[in-house]
C-alpha cells in the first residue's frame, strides 16, 4: 500500500477549521458593528472654542461622557481658545467630515461674521449644524442704589439724560444685548467697555456704573446676596431661577430677546447617517437628568425643539439678528 504524505502547512485540525469558519461567518458583522460608529470608531475630539471654566467648556465636559455612552465610543473634549473662537472654528471647519471633530461653540459664532468680515471660513457653508443645548437669558441688573426700578425708569431716565451700561468688551454678549435694547426701547444709552465680564460686573455692585445686562448664572449669587437688583430677563419666557423677574415684554419692551446658547457643529458635507446618528447621541444625552438639572442650575433651558430639526434654522436666524444690529448701530471691535 502506498502511504500518501499530506505536507504539514495543510495540516489543518478539526477545531482550526471550525474556528477559520467561524471568523469568515463573523466577520461581516464585525464590519457592519464598526461602519455602526462614527469615523469607524475612532475617539471623537469635541473642541471648545473657548478656555476651560467657561460656559462652553462647562457644557462640554458635562455632555461628553454622556455622548460617549450614547455612541459606545470615546469622547474627548479639547479647548482651542483664541480670536474670538475663529481658531476652533477654523480647525473644525478643515478636519474631515466623518464625524470625528466637532465643535462646540458659544452664541458668539452668530456673531463673529458681521465683526470679522474676513473670517478664514464661510460660516454660513462651512459646517453642518447638529443641535443647540441650550438656551441661557441674560438679565437687565443695576446699582442697588441706582433711582430706577424698572425697565420703564431707565426709558425714562435715558431720554432725560445720558445713562451709561457696562459690558465685558466691543461686541461681547453685553454690549449687543444693550444694543438692540436701544433700538427696541427707542433710546440712546452710553456703552462702557470693560475687558472681562467680572471687572464689569463688580463696577456695578460697586455704583460707579449703573447698568449691566449680566449672565443670569454669574449674577444670580449677587442678586440673591442684594448686591445687585434684577429689572427684567432677555428671554421670552421668564428664567425659573427668577421667576419674580419680568421679561423684557412684560416690562414694556416689546420684540426683545437676547440668548446665550451653546451648538454643536460638525464639517461641511457630512453623511446624513452620520449626521442623524450624532443628532440622536446628543438627543439622549440632553435627557439625562444630571445634565439636564446642571442646565437648569445655570439658569437655562434645553432648547426647545428636542428633535434639533430646526437647530440650522435658529443659528441663521440669530446670524441674521445680529448682522442687522452690527451694522445699524456701527459696532466693531476697536
């Protein structure tokens, strides 16, 4: 009987055949789990257009682990602060749009257009929205001692005479609030710019000027503490952690509303599936209760459209709110 010699290469055992099989039959699933992620799974770098303890970064870190759940991949927030958060947004408005690199940004971005004519982006074409956080009003906020205690005073008492209002700089979140108030309320106030909000908020409290339109959750301990008194809030709605305030409407100011919100924005010319997965991620992410109470706690709101359908159309909105009053009322950053 003649032996047959098999060469030892082709050797294959029962149990190698029966594991060989089961990765063939495995591995389109394994391939379709990791087209299931974004960017193949890869981390996602969430960048901050502005430096940590700030609103933005506050927001950031407070939703990215909840992001990470939600997708089943890592999350990692990076502040990339500097010229009025055209560096991140330049940086994100480059990177690939596989859903990798996200930006999170402040109401600032409606703004930065119409103060930076010749920004290194297009901001109207260069990202693709995915949500608004969150809504937060600012509150009109004067000098305890000040002679106005109303909205209705201070019309009053700037038509009689100059009246002057603090703000943390040129084109800050402040000095617009002011003017658009001038132009609702039909008034002429006088700006002072300071460099900071805090330095700006302690001139109040400390009388040298009268007026401020001040973040509701800086303010919010000295109002409490009677350092400072509350006329009315920018939003539409009155805060919760105000709700003796009246809004602008109800204190005679009628087509007033100044928001600071937070939106997430990825590259231009991302996939839809991309898009609607990313959209889905921070859906469920804006309904955990810790998130949602530390929202609450800053004095703002989850933005009312939970589908986030019309997050695109809101950010145009406040560009296009904005790039009116820019230009009427002459504001630049000098």
């Amino acid at each position: 009987m003649t032996k047959i010699c098999i060469p030892i290469d082709v050797r294959l055992s029962r149990r190698t055949l029966i594991t060989a099989a089961g990765a063939t039959l495995a591995a389109p699933w394994i391939g379709a789990h990791a087209q299931g992620k974004i960017a193949g799974g890869k981390p996602i770098t969430l960048i901050v257009s502005y430096p940590p303890g700030g609103g933005a970064d506050l927001m950031a870190r407070t939703i990215a682990p909840r992001l990470e759940a939600a997708l089943g991949q890592t999350v990692v927030v990076e502040n990339k602060a500097g010229a009025s958060g055209q560096l991140a947004a330049g940086h994100v408005a480059r990177a690939a749009a596989d859903g990798s690199v996200l930006l999170l940004d402040a109401s600032s971005f409606a703004v930065t257009p119409s103060l930076f004519p010749k920004l290194p982006y297009n901001a109207a074409t260069a990202f693709t929205p995915l949500a608004v956080l969150a809504t937060f009003p600012n509150v009109l906020v004067c000098t305890p001692s000040f002679e106005a205690k109303s909205v209705k005073d201070v019309i009053r008492l700037a038509k009689a005479g100059p009246l002057n209002y603090a703000s943390s700089g040129n084109g800050s979140a402040q000095h617009l609030a002011g003017a658009l108030f001038e132009q609702r309320a039909g008034v002429t106030l006088t700006h002072v710019a300071y460099r900071g909000g805090g330095p700006a908020m302690n001139d109040v409290m400390g009388g040298q000027v009268p007026l401020f339109f001040a973040n509701v959750a800086s303010s919010l301990g000295h109002i409490k503490a009677g350092k400072l008194r509350p006329l009315a809030v920018t939003s539409t709605l009155r805060a919760r952690s105000l709700p003796d305030v009246p809004t602008m409407a109800e204190a005679g100011v009628s087509g007033y509303e100044v928001l600071e919100w937070n939106p997430i924005l990825g590259p231009a010319g991302m996939a839809a599936d991309v898009k609607a997965t990313l959209v889905a991620a921070i859906r469920k992410a804006l309904e955990d209760a810790e998130v949602l109470g530390r929202i609450r706690q800053l004095g703002g709101d989850v933005f009312a459209d939970a589908s986030q359908q019309s997050a695109g159309k809101f950010i145009a909105a406040q560009q296009a709110l904005w790039a009116k009053v820019i230009k009427e009322r002459n504001i630049t950053t000098g």
